[in-house]
C-alpha cells in the first residue's frame, strides 16, 4: 500500500510540475521510507524524500553539453492510516548544479 502511495504521489508531482522552457526531461525518485512521530490520528506518521532531476541545457556550452543537470528534493510525509489524509510535502529544495561538459 505504501509503494502504491509512493508511485501515485511521484506520478502527480510530474504531471503538476512547471516544466522551464530548457527543461528536457524530469525523472522523481523516492527514498525509503521512515518513522516520523505520529499523525493527528495517532496512527505513525512515515516519511520519505523525493527527488528530482532536470536536464537542463546548459547556459555556458549549449545544446552540446549533455549532462548539465539540477537536483531537487522535498520530504513528503503521510499517514500510515490510509483514511487519515494528514499528508503533506515541503517545499522543493533550491536546485544544486551539475556540470559535465563533454570532452
């Protein structure tokens, strides 16, 4: 049920998320989950890091540099009690950028 959760939540942030004019491709991964306190419920409370990955183009090379890239991530953290719905998620961290120009 969690990994169901997990999916659904990671296939909405990608479908809801403003993509920039030099963005060419998102990809969200999840880490795995962990104990958080307890919900409003008191049911335990779980949560787990998304992260993002945009290939962008790059500013300094161009189209040619192919693995110029930022990485986000944000906690989402949910209730293990599926009728709870005391989930909720943090805000995108800034972006760290990763450059490889091609040799």
């Amino acid at each position: 049920m969690k990994k169901t959760i997990i999916i659904m939540a990671s296939i909405c942030l990608a479908l809801f998320t403003p993509i920039n004019v030099s963005a060419q491709a998102y990809e969200i991964m999840s880490a795995n989950a962990v104990p958080d306190g307890y919900c409003h419920c008191g049911y335990p409370r779980e949560k787990t890091q998304f992260f993002m990955v945009q290939m962008e183009i790059c500013p300094k090379h161009g189209p040619s540099c192919v693995l110029y890239h930022s990485t986000r991530s944000a906690w989402y953290y949910y209730c293990t009690n599926k009728n709870c719905g005391d989930d909720y998620q943090d805000q995108w961290s800034n972006p760290e950028y990763n450059h490889e120009p091609m040799k």
